[in-house]
C-alpha cells in the first residue's frame, strides 16, 4: 500500500470506530433500530441497509458482498443464488 492509502485507512477505520452522539442513537432508535452502543459503522451499514430496501441495486450489491466476505472462510467453489419475486400486477 502506497503511504496515502495507509493514512487514509487508518483515519476512516478511526471514524468508523467512533461512538455516536446521543442525538443519533435516538434517532436509529426512533426508526426502530435497537442497538447496543452504535458506532458511526454501524450508521453507515444501517443507512446502506435502507438503500437496499428502497430498491437500490448498488447498495442491494454492496451488502451481498459485505455479507459473503463474512462468510469466505465457510464457503465453497459454490455459491447459492436467491430469485425474489416481487414483481406486482
């Protein structure tokens, strides 16, 4: 990794790390997210979250691949496919 690249990890890995303010738990809470001492992190993957279930298909992607990065070390050569139907008449 070139010097830059390493600044800037490390200084988005530090604001991702950082608690939330009062102010913003209370308003994950009001939408109906209980969690236990949110980061800015899990702001981001909430929001992210939202995204996907408004429709947005970058963001639908973005989570399939965070989730199946967790899952690498399980996963074999195969990969299950899910087809949603959603279409409405």
């Amino acid at each position: 990794m070139k010097e830059n690249d390493k600044l800037l990890y490390k200084t988005l890995k530090t604001i991702l790390n950082e608690k939330l303010s009062v102010e913003e738990t209370l308003s994950l809470r009001e939408e109906g997210f209980c969690v236990k001492s949110p980061t800015r992190k899990t702001a981001v993957m909430i929001a992210l979250y939202k995204k996907a279930a408004a429709g947005d298909l970058s963001a639908i992607k973005e989570l399939r691949s965070i989730v199946s990065e967790k899952t690498d070390e399980k996963s074999s050569d195969c990969k299950a496919v899910i087809i949603v139907d959603d279409i409405r008449d």
